[in-house]
C-alpha cells in the first residue's frame, strides 16, 4: 500500500509560492475541506489519480492564495 509522505509526516512541505516564492504551508488533504465529516471518512477513495498522487491545499501566507499540489504517494 502506498502512502502520502506529507500526511504520515515523512516529509516536511518544500515548495514556495510561484507568485511571490515564499514558502507554502500546508493545509491538508483537500478531501478534509470537502465537509464536516471528511476527514473522518475511510480513505479508499482518493482523488480520481488512481492512487498515484495525494492532493494538499496549501496556502500562501504572504498572497493569501490558496494552491493545490499533488504529492507523489511512496
């Protein structure tokens, strides 16, 4: 079984806003912003990639911008 290494906390967010190039911070899976109950929901469905990617909102302070990124699962 792969696994997203942002969200078992293998790996720490690296990448940077491409309008202003400062570093994102991470929200979360975008399927915890879906509703309440999301994020309590069994995770067998991720997001339409067939398992291959794990899709974080991460949000620009500076920008105040919101990004999605997809995260190679390992």
């Amino acid at each position: 079984m792969r696994i997203c290494p942002l969200c078992n906390g293998l790996t720490e967010i690296t990448y940077k806003c491409p309008r202003c190039n400062v570093p994102l911070k991470d929200n979360g899976r975008i399927e915890d912003f879906l509703d309440d109950y999301s994020p309590y929901l069994q995770q067998d469905l991720p997001n339409g990639y067939a398992g291959s990617t794990c899709t974080h909102l991460l949000y620009c302070p500076h920008c105040r911008e919101d990004h999605r990124w997809e995260i190679p699962l390992v």
